[in-house]
C-alpha cells in the first residue's frame, strides 16, 4: 500500500508541540461509530504529526478525485497473473516483510505468498488501476460525508484502487502489510476488503511510541511483538482486542557477546539524525574516545552512509561501520554497550540479553518519556550516566 510518508523527520520540541495539539484537539472528538469516521479522525492525527499536508496538495485532490473515478471506471479488465493465498506489500519496499518475520499463525494459515511492491510513482500507475462501483460507492461516501477533507477521499479512493488491483491479479484470502498503521485510509481499507471476502491484516515492523499519526486505526487482524506496543496503541483510542502477540525473529535470542569485542560502544544513528545532531553525538563519543575507549557509530540503511560522515568523524578515533558490512546481530555482539536514541536495535539487544544505554546527550529524555519509549525501562542507564561511571 501506498502510505502518507508520516513520521516525518521532528525535532523533539515540534514532537512535543505536536503532542500538545493532539491532546488539546482530541478532547472535542466523540467515540468513531464506523471505519469512516475512524479515517477522518486518524487523518487528524496525522494532520498534527506531520506538516505535509500542503493546501496546494489539498486543492489537487479536490479536482483529481472525480478525474480519476472516470479513469477506474474505463472497461478494461486486470489480468489475472497468479494465485496466492496471501500477499505481502508494504508502502516502502524496505519494509517490506520477510518470510521469517511471517507470525506462524499466518504461515499455518496461508499455503503461499506473494511479495508485491510497486517501484513506480503512484500518479504513473494511476493510469493502470482499476476499481469496482464498490469501492467507488464507499469513496463518494467519504466525499459527501466529509466534502472540505478532499485529501482523505482521494487517498482512499487511491488505495481501494490499489486493494482492487491486488485482489484482481492474485485472487488472495489475506492482504499482509506492514507499516500501514501510520495510514489513515486504513480502516477504511480494511472496510473494503472485508466486503470483498478478504482480511486486511497487519503486522508491527518497528519500535512504536505514543504517536497521534496511528490513532483510530483498524485492522481485520493485527500482530504486536509485545503488549507495551498495544497499551501505546490504545492510548491513541486505537481499539485493538483483536491483537495477536509474536516474537519476529529480530527479537529472538540468536547471538551473544563475542569474548574480544572491538568497541568498548557503538551508536546506532537513526534516519532522522540531522548533521547537526550527529556532530553532538561525535563530541559526546569523542570524550570516550580520547580516554581510550574504543567507539564506533552504525549508519542507518535509511539515512547517512559512511562516505556522508567521512568528515564528521575524521581524527576523532571514532569508527564508522556502514549497515552493509555487519549484521545486527554481528554488530551488537561486538560492543559492550549498545546506544542510541530511539532504534529497534535497543529491542533487539535486549532480546539478546545485552546491556542498552539510552542517548539524553543530544536528545532531550522527557520526550521519550512522554512517548512512552518501552526501552527507558529496560536500559542499564542513560548515556549521560555512563560517563560519570568510566571517564575520568
């Protein structure tokens, strides 16, 4: 599925300007009575969590909505390409999930799977969607219903298209996705594909926080890793008694320290590091560094390489180790402390028993407390404490 790119990149204080909008907005909201209000009240959740929501964006979909119902509604047909029981699709094809991280329920469930992932820009496939007068009923639905939200009908009416699309070609019992609770057409999606004999499901892909941009959201099924994921969910009136808890297999006990390890830490940088906070994560590394504590930084698969933090860290002593090179479980094996600011590898080292030092050097700690971060309780200390323990 397409999704709304939420989660953009947010400086902890417009993270908690933001927090403070939904908690005053949230109050004059009443209790959603079906999936179309779900979808305009998660859209308002995303509306606060993110700024992409332009006028001139708003306008566009106002004239393209009935544009593209004229292009859906032409008679060609979609071909029929295979049959799978469950197809897998994501909004980003690094999230897509793999076949070890399916929950078992499903793999028990479901005989086959397919990956789907379309690389084209949607506006140059919207020529080759299709969709039925059902789904085309439900999106003018929300256009009545909601007339001055023209960007929740289009999205929807966008997505359905793309639902129908998958439907057509592979006949499934299942639609899998991951990171889709960010996606206010969601429930209504979900909505769809249960007219259409199919389930909508999905499954967590990383670490969440208490964030407006999931609220409301819906699913035929949903798995969470743990039951903090769906406690943060229902602080977000996201209603989910349906949940099914799994453990994927980045959270399973697979490796160990390593009895020499090269770094004393190492930093796992995020995809929404500025180079203005890598340069103070540099210079809190660097005191440990120039007391002879060997350290290293991780390049996120999604944000700087190694060859963008080459002048960074040049002199320093400091490492640099591309995601490429190492995996996970290699990489956190090979330090003493795993650090970082909010990242799944925290999870993943304490599933594998590994001590976690939570970053309030560069990154202001109230915000992920009142996020509810679920590793600030799990951390052998912060990072701000582990230079008062070792340097001198």
């Amino acid at each position: 599925m397409t999704g709304n790119d939420l989660g953009a990149i947010m400086t902890d204080q417009e993270m908690s300007d933001a927090l403070d909008v939904w908690e005053k907005k949230k109050e004059s909201f009443s209790v959603p009575q079906n999936d179309i209000e779900r979808v305009r009240l998660h859209y308002e959740g995303v509306a606060v969590w993110s700024n992409k929501h332009l006028t001139v964006t708003k306008i566009l979909s106002f004239f393209m909505f009935p544009i593209t119902i004229l292009l859906f509604l032409r008679r060609k047909q979609i071909p029929f390409q295979k049959k799978a029981d469950a197809v897998i699709t994501c909004p980003n094809k690094s999230f897509l999930l793999k076949n070890e991280d399916i929950p078992d329920q499903l793999t028990e469930r479901y005989a086959s799977f397919e990956h789907v992932f379309e690389d084209r820009p949607l506006k140059n496939r919207i020529f080759q969607l299709r969709l039925d007068k059902k789904g085309i009923a439900l999106a003018l639905r929300i256009a009545f219903k909601y007339p001055f939200k023209p960007l929740i009908y289009y999205s929807v009416l966008l997505h359905l298209a793309q639902v129908y699309t998958i439907i057509q070609k592979y006949g499934p019992k299942a639609i899998i996705t991951t990171q889709t609770e960010q996606d206010y057409t969601s429930s209504v999606v979900t909505q769809y594909c249960e007219m259409m004999g199919v389930k909508y499901i999905c499954v967590q892909h990383g670490e969440y926080c208490y964030n407006p941009s999931m609220a409301y959201v819906r699913f035929s099924e949903y798995y969470a890793w743990n039951k903090e994921t769906v406690e943060i969910l229902e602080l977000t009136n996201t209603k989910i008694p349906y949940a099914n808890i799994y453990t994927p297999s980045r959270l399973r006990k697979t490796c160990q320290k390593y009895p020499e390890r090269s770094y004393f830490l190492k930093y796992y940088l995020s995809s929404s590091d500025d180079m203005e906070e890598i340069g103070k994560i540099r210079d809190a590394l660097a005191k440990f560094a120039s007391q002879g504590f060997a350290c290293a930084v991780r390049c996120h698969p999604r944000g700087y390489t190694g060859r963008d933090l080459e002048k960074v860290f040049s002199n320093t002593g400091i490492a640099v180790e591309e995601s490429r090179d190492k995996s996970i479980a290699a990489s956190i094996s090979d330090c003493d402390y795993v650090v970082a600011y909010r990242s799944t590898v925290l999870s993943e080292a304490v599933a594998n028993e590994m001590p976690i030092v939570i970053d309030d050097i560069t990154h202001d700690i109230k915000i992920l407390q009142r996020v509810h971060d679920i590793n600030l309780s799990r951390a052998d200390c912060l990072l701000s404490e582990l230079m008062d323990r070792v340097l001198r």
